[in-house]
C-alpha cells in the first residue's frame, strides 16, 4: 500500500491576491464617497441655491445664509421662478402717471390742386409749410416737353397749425381737384408705451440692485445678461415712443400740382422747312430699310434654291440613266 499523502495548506494563487485587492479599492471608494456626500450635505446647508428661469435658460443665483444682508429679500423664496416674479412685481408696483393724458392724433390730409405754374406754386408751397414751423421732406417735379408740368410735394407741419395751412395751400392753386383729410388715434397706445417704460426701467433698477449684490462670476454674467435683455427693450419701447411723438406732433400733407393745359401760339421755334426735311429723311431712311430687306430676302432665297435645284437635276438625270439602261437590257 502506498502512503497517503499529507493533506497541507495550500497558498492563495495570484488572482486571489487581485482580487482581494480589486475588493478592497473597491470598499474604500464607497466608503471615500459615502464621506463625500455627507459632506457636502453639510457646506450645502449655510447655501441656498435658486434657479431664475427664462431667457435662455436657467441661471444660478446664490444667496449665503451667513450673510442674509447682502441678498434681496425675495432670495429666500425657493421658488424656481422667484426672482423673475418679483423683479416683474417690482416693474408693475410703478404707480401710473395721474396727470391727464395728452390726446395724440396721427392727421395726414392730401391735396391735388390745379396750378398756373408748377415751379412758382412749389416754391410758394414750400414757403407756407416753412411760415407755419414745419418743412418739405420731398418734392419732384415732371415735365414730358410736350403738356402740362406735373408737381408732388410731401410737406410735414406741426399738427395745431394743420387746418390753417390746408387753407394756404389751396390759395396757391387756381382750383382744388381732390381733398382728403385722415386722423388715427393712438392716444391708447402711447399710454401703454409709457407704462411699459416705467415697468422695464423699474425691472432694470431691479437687475442693477441684485448686480450690487452678487459676488460670483457666473451670477454676475446671468443678471448682465438679463439686464441687456431689459435695456434693449427699452430702447425699442423709446424708439416706438419718439416715432409716435413726431408723428403725432407734426402732420403730413401730400400736395399734387398739376398745370393748366396751355395753348401756345406759334413762334420762332415752329420751323416748317425742318419739319419737312426731316419726314423727307424718314421716309428715304424708310424706303432704304425696304430695299435692303428685298435685297436680303432675294440673296436668301437665291442660297436656299440653288442647292435644292442642283440636287433635283442629279436626281432627274441619274433616274433617266438608270431607265435608259433599263430598257437597253430588255431589248437584248
């Protein structure tokens, strides 16, 4: 019988050991970020963080407990949209304007006129819409050479004198063809204009005071960039504003002079040997075109027949050769 052999220990290979130290990176990673979240549960605790929504995105604005002074009051809501909706509440608690509100009228009026002359009743137009505090921004004038002279003027002038210069106006011309006068009212709109300037220059103060208040970059570029957005709405409510404003502060008038049909009698300009010698030279200049076309279509057809009538005698005379021999052959 052979011995049996001794039951020893046997030592732990190399993929234990890799193993055994995959486990323990393992364990020591969960317990490193188990330590890691709890502490920054507890620095989270002194920060509260809110998010503004709108505009592009969300922006985060922070505000430290430990200094509760140096944050607007509305920071301490943990609302997503609390610093959008007071800053908004902040626009609309701008008390309205009590004074009484101006009517604002956009008047415009047209006016056609029959006129003696067109560069003397433009000349006088302009001086009326000047005597009355106002200008001409276009005019123009057409002359074809051979009727009456034609005149377009747009005159802006201010809106109390708008009745009295129409009354002006038509003392320059021999008689009135058309008259039209318009009014728009945009009294309501210009009161919401001015509201809405308030509001988003009280949103803008508002944006500015948080910009005092932030200390971090990125709060900093998230309330410039609110603050751009807010200034360049008011430069385009302004920009509304002042174009109603000349609107209403000076009316338009378009003016259209028309001359007189005048009768000329005959003068030194009416020469009738020139007029004879020119239908002369039309009319040679004419039979020339003729002539030249004949001699065109002549060299044409001549080109085009030519070739066809040599090709139609080859074919008439091989035909003939071909029947001749023809025949020939039969009569052997």
């Amino acid at each position: 019988m052979s011995p049996i052999p001794s039951s020893a220990p046997k030592k732990p290979g190399i993929l234990a050991w890799i193993g055994f130290v995959a486990l323990a990176v393992i364990i020591l990673i969960v317990v490193l970020s188990i330590l890691g979240s709890f502490m920054s549960t507890e620095s989270s605790s002194d920060t509260l963080i809110y998010r503004e929504s709108g505009g592009m995105g969300m922006t985060d604005v922070v505000a430290s407990r430990s200094e509760p002074s140096m944050a607007p009051a509305y920071l301490a809501d943990n609302s997503i949209d609390s610093i959008s909706a007071e800053v908004k509440r902040a626009g609309s608690a701008v008390p309205a304007d009590d004074a009484a509100t101006e009517q604002r009228i956009i008047r415009t009026g047209e006016l056609s006129l029959r006129v003696t002359d067109a560069t003397t009743a433009v000349e006088a137009a302009k001086n009326v819409a000047v005597g009355k505090g106002g200008y001409v921004e276009s005019s123009s004038i057409a002359d074809s050479g051979s009727g009456p002279r034609n005149a377009w003027m747009t005159l802006r002038i201010p809106v109390d004198t708008f009745d009295e210069t129409l009354r002006d106006l038509k003392a320059v011309g021999t008689l009135t063809l058309n008259e039209s006068i318009h009014g728009q009212d945009v009294t309501e709109e210009f009161v919401d204009l001015d509201a809405d300037i308030r509001n988003a220059q009280a949103e803008e103060a508002s944006y500015l005071e948080i910009l005092k208040r932030t200390g971090e970059i990125k709060d900093v570029l998230a309330v410039t960039e609110r603050l751009a957005n807010v200034r360049g709405r008011i430069e385009r409510l302004e920009g509304r504003k002042r174009y109603l404003e000349n609107r209403t502060d000076l009316a338009t008038i378009s003016l259209s002079l028309t001359e007189e049909t005048r009768v000329e009698v005959p003068g030194r300009t009416w020469k009738p040997v020139e007029v004879l010698k020119t239908a002369l030279s039309d009319l040679i200049e004419s039979l020339q075109g003729l002539v030249d076309f004949l001699i065109r279509l002549v060299i044409g057809l001549v080109g085009l027949l030519l070739p066809v009538a040599l090709l139609t005698f080859l074919a008439i005379w091989l035909g003939w050769k071909i029947i001749r021999w023809v025949i020939g052959k039969f009569r052997r």
